[in-house]
C-alpha cells in the first residue's frame, strides 16, 4: 500500500483527491491525511473527502502542519497544492524525510527558489522521485502533436502563434488574495494562467534562446500588484519563434491557441487537435471530457499525470516532468518580466 497526503487545501487539491479517490484501488493508494496550516481548513476538506480507498479504514486525517504529519503517520507521496511561495519548502522538507513529491505547478515563485531545489536533486540522485504538474503535455491534443513533430510528418516550422485570453474577476484576487501578490504568487497571468501554454511551447519546439516582451496591468491595478496581459516574441533552439500574448481582461474564456505554420501543414491546438495538411487532408483529434469538481480549464489529465508517477515509483530513473524540466517555463516566464522591465 502506498500512502499519500495533499498539503494545500485549496482549489486545486480537490482535483488531486479525486484522483487519488479514483485511482486508490487500481494503484493501491490509501488517502491517509490532509495539511493546510489553518487546520479549520484542512478539517473542513478531510471532512468533505470522507475515506478512501478501503472503506473499512478510518476517515482522512488532518494536520496544520508537515512536521505534526510526518510525526503521526508514514507518507510515501505527498501532493503539494499550495500557494507558488511555499512550494520549494514544502518540497525540501518531504524530500528530506524521504517521500515522493507532486509538485503543482509553476515550480516555484522565483528563479532562485526554484534553483535550491534542483541543486538539492543534483546532491542527491538516488533520493525521492518528484513530479512537477504540467498535466496538458497528457492531453490528447498535445500527445498527438508531439507524435507529428517527432515523425517530421509536419516538415519544417515556418512559425508558432500562441494565446491564453482567458477572463478573472476582483472577486478572484479579493477571495485569495496570494494570487495577485509579487511576494507570493511571482508573479500574475504568466504564472497562474499561461504558464501551462508556455511549457508545452518549449516542449514542442524547444528552449527558449530569446525572449522580448511586455506585461502591463490593465484592468485590476486597483485590485493586484502583478500583470493581467502579457505579449512576447520568443526565439527557440530550433530557430522557430513564437508569437505569443495573454490577458485575463476578456468578458470570457477562450480556448487555449497554439497554431503552428509547418511546411505541410497548418496545426491548431484548441479543445482538441486539427491538422490542415496542405494537400487538403484534414485530421481532427478530439480531447478528453472527464467530470470533475475542479475549473474545466485545468484540463482533464491531473489523473493520468499521477498514475504515471505512482506507476512509476519503482523506477531507478527520475520523473520526466521534473523540477529541470519545469525550469523552462518558469525562466520564460521570467525573462518576459525582465525583457518588460527593461523596456519601461
């Protein structure tokens, strides 16, 4: 039996529970605990999970801290769904107490934070596995395109075109406010919103050599202390450039755009995969639908993501969504707050 615990009882950590819930008895996973460092909260969570697994067993147990639940129970995953500042202590702290890590994304609020994580890991190769969240590279749309590009079906990549236009309210910011804190979040849109879009960027074409854009606050100035929208150019290794932008200032969502013009085809990712080949061929991919508690903007592959890993244990290499390859979009990210900063 392998025993898993979430810390961070927010929105996101009901998708992680529904997928430990659901994958429990194939896996054979025992939900044991939650941890939020208001123990109101994570009591009130526990409470609305019930048991899982075995019903026979006793209820979710709650803590208000790591440290109280390590000394009360043996963990051997840990699902960190917190606030982007606390993610690379909570990290260390299980890590050192030799249990595996899910690590929701993005990997850390600060370049710097996240490199203490990744020099640990280096320290220590034969340590705990740890998996960082960038569930979309699971997604039907996103296997698939990858499958064109590895076959070189596609020909050479004329150019990618990117957006997230996506819609927030003050409401969104006043009921959490982390979310739209520098100190906290690290940052707005590119961090909480596009950071998804920007990892399968560089998944499909590879790491970003030169970023230049602008992040402006264009609608919640009054409410938040970080970006709404964003604009960048980005230069690949491969020598194709992105153009990408984002806002949160939209009366509603749109789908997530990535459009590549290839040599023998035009490819759209949005809700679903559609290749227009240039020879009058076309080829529809449609996504996954699963029901969930959590927003149907996460995506439907928080599950598949952890089965991979809890399939994956045993195995002596590390996760391949691990905290260097989440290191790319985070410096992206990055970049395009530096590239912004300078140009002011």
């Amino acid at each position: 039996m392998t025993n898993a615990a979430i810390v961070g009882c927010g929105d996101v950590a009901t998708v992680h529970a529904e997928a430990l819930e659901a994958l429990a008895s194939d896996l054979g996973i025992k939900f044991v605990a939650v941890v939020d460092k208001d123990l109101e909260t994570a009591e009130k969570f526990a409470t609305g999970l019930g048991a899982a697994g075995d019903s026979s067993e006793s209820s979710i147990k709650a803590y208000g801290s790591l440290p109280t639940l390590f000394a009360k129970e043996k963990i051997d995953v840990l699902h960190i769904t917190t606030p982007h500042d606390q993610h690379i202590g909570l990290a260390l702290e299980a890590l050192h107490h030799g249990v595996n890590v899910i690590l929701e994304k993005p990997l850390a609020n600060e370049l710097d934070q996240a490199q203490r994580l990744i020099d640990y890991l280096d320290e220590n190769p034969d340590g705990p596995k740890i998996a960082v969240c960038y569930q979309n590279r699971y997604n039907v749309s996103s296997q698939e395109l990858r499958r064109l590009l590895d076959s070189g079906e596609l020909g050479a990549i004329n150019g990618a075109y990117s957006s997230v236009v996506w819609t927030r309210t003050p409401g969104y910011y006043t009921q959490k406010p982390w979310r739209g804190q520098q100190a906290h979040s690290g940052g707005g849109l590119l961090m909480n919103q596009a950071i998804h879009t920007l990892d399968l960027l560089q998944w499909f074409l590879g790491e970003a050599t030169e970023v230049k854009g602008t992040v402006s606050t264009d609608k919640y100035a009054d409410v938040i202390d970080v970006e709404d929208t964003a604009h960048a150019y980005i230069r690949h290794e491969s020598g194709v450039h992105t153009s990408f932008y984002g806002t949160l200032t939209n009366s509603r969502h749109r789908h997530v755009e990535i459009e590549l013009d290839c040599e023998n085809a035009l490819v759209e990712l949005r809700d679903g995969l559609v290749v227009n080949w240039t020879d009058g061929r076309v080829e529809r991919f449609e996504e996954r639908n699963q029901e969930s508690e959590g927003r149907s903007y996460w995506g439907v592959s928080h599950e598949l993501l952890i089965r991979d890993f809890y399939e994956k244990l045993g195995d002596q290499e590390p996760f391949w969504i691990g905290p260097r390859e989440a290191m790319s979009s985070l410096d992206i990210a990055k970049s395009i707050y530096s590239s912004s900063a300078e140009t002011r």
